[in-house]
C-alpha cells in the first residue's frame, strides 16, 4: 500500500448500490474509514454496510447544502450517478454539485466513476453525459482519477429469471463480442487509486476483464446453472420502449464497441475477474439449484 490510510474517510456515493456498494466493501477491507451517502438511512443496503463498519450519512447530490455535513473531515471521494434515476441532464448536474462541495470542503483526492469511449463523442446520451462530468473535474483543481468501466458483468443479475428460463436476451447481435467487468473489481480498482496517490492522480483509466460474444456469454451461464442457455438478440425497438437511451447504446456497442486493453488491466490488476470467474463467485449454480 502506498499511503498511510489510519483514520482517513472517503465519502462513497451511491453506496446503497451495486457500484458504491462495491467500493464502499473494498476500501473497508483495505482499512479506510468509509462514510457511505444515502438517501435512504433504513435500508437494508445501509444496514449491510453498518454492519460492516461503514458509518451512513445523509444526503443528496440534487442538493449541495445536504452534502456539507457529510463531506466534513473527508480525505476523499467517491463519485457515481445515476442517470435511469435522474436523467443525463440531473446526472450532469449531481456531478458538478458533489465536485463543487468537495473543493469547498477542502477534500484532497476525488475519484469518478465514468465509462468507457466516454471521450469518443459516441453520441450515447450515458456516455456524453460523463464526459461533461469529466471535464469539469479535469478542471476544477482536486487531485483526480477517473475510471472508465465496460459494460457490467452484473447487469445480468436483472436478467436472471429469463436466463434460469433458459434465454440470454441482450441488444447485440450474436457475433458482437461485448467487453465486460464485473463490479466487484470496479471496487477493488478504485481502492487501488485511493491508495496509491502516487501512481493514480491526474489518470482516467478505462476497465474491462473479458470480452465475449452473447452466446459465449449464454454458454458459459449454462455450464454455472447446470441447463441449456439460447442467446437471443434483443431488437433495438424493444429496447427503446423501455428506455430510448439504452437503445442508442446497443447500437453504439453493435456498431463500434469499446475497445480497452485487456492485456494492460490484468498488468495493473492480473486476477482481474473473467466472465467464468464472476460466474462462478455470483452463485449462479447455487440459486439455480
């Protein structure tokens, strides 16, 4: 480890989620003293992380005056939105405000969670919108690292009951290879920056450990639940009547796709979880059983 890490705090935002939830286990398990920002003090996230050593705090990036007490005594940052909630237009804004309160609050290192090819002008509205978040934290003066993960491994926890049905139904086609990450390791790799100051300030580093076909992907969940899995090719139109910008982002990954390094993420991170690890650690077969 780099750094002397005893009593120092990271606040991590969306801490109740998959993402926060992540960072916020693994800078525990490092040593640091996490302050986890929820709207929602009584959940069972919240408790989870309670339980773990975690102290939860209220507040709201939609409201820069709530951040205040929360950002106190924080050596750093953690910073996630979520645009299905809030739209890319409220997910830019609660950017700019947690980046704005914490130079006020005098905090020292700020870590974001972008995305990959967020610099490409894709034309995705989820990606664009990090981009904006990107510049203006480039810009702001705070010491920096931003992490550009893939497509999320665990997206396919949402998709379970079809899946243990026996379909695999993503917005690709069937010879579109996807990179992926799982979010444990986004956990693990911002822990990493936080700790080594040294060698993460002022990097945007983009993430991913596998990179598979939907049919590949639907094998190799088969073989952890034990029964045939049929990849199917969600259509584009499907897709947008729940949500336009998920569309566009299909078509983005069918058209050009992110294209990070594999090879250089497993030199900084090598156990950096393939899809048949993730499979394997998630429980699939257990919950199939």
């Amino acid at each position: 480890m780099g750094m002397d890490i005893k009593g120092k705090i990271i606040l991590v935002t969306g801490a109740t989620g998959h993402q926060g939830g992540s960072v916020a286990r693994a800078l525990l398990a490092d040593g640091w003293k996490v302050r986890a920002l929820t709207r929602h003090l009584d959940s069972r996230a919240a408790n989870e992380l309670r339980s773990l050593g975690a102290e939860v705090a209220a507040g709201d990036m939609t409201e820069a005056l709530s951040l205040e007490e929360p950002l106190k005594g924080c050596y750093g940052v953690f910073s996630v939105q979520q645009p299905r909630t809030y739209g890319v237009i409220g997910e830019v804004n609660q950017g700019i405000t947690l980046i704005d309160a914490a130079k006020r609050a005098g905090v020292k290192r700020f870590v974001y969670n972008s995305v990959a090819s967020a610099d490409m002008n894709t034309g995705v509205p989820l990606f664009d919108s990090k981009a904006k978040i990107e510049e203006y934290l480039r810009n702001s003066g705070l010491d920096y690292t931003v992490i550009r993960p893939v497509f999320f491994m665990d997206n396919l926890i949402d998709m379970r009951d079809s899946i243990y049905d026996g379909r695999l139904r993503l917005g690709i086609e069937a010879d579109v290879p996807l990179q992926m990450i799982s979010v444990y390791d986004i956990g693990r790799f911002v822990a990493l920056a936080f700790s080594e100051p040294e060698n993460w300030i002022g990097r945007t580093i983009e993430i991913a450990g596998d990179e598979l076909t939907g049919p590949q992907m639907a094998e190799l969940l088969g073989k952890a639940i034990g029964r045939k899995v049929v990849f199917e090719a969600q259509s584009y139109d499907e897709i947008e009547r729940s949500s336009a910008d998920m569309a566009m982002m299909y078509e983005w990954f069918n058209l050009k796709g992110y294209s990070v390094d594999v090879k250089s993420v497993r030199k900084i991170m090598p156990d950096v979880e393939t899809f048949r690890d993730w499979t394997d650690r998630s429980g699939w077969h257990r919950a199939a059983a």
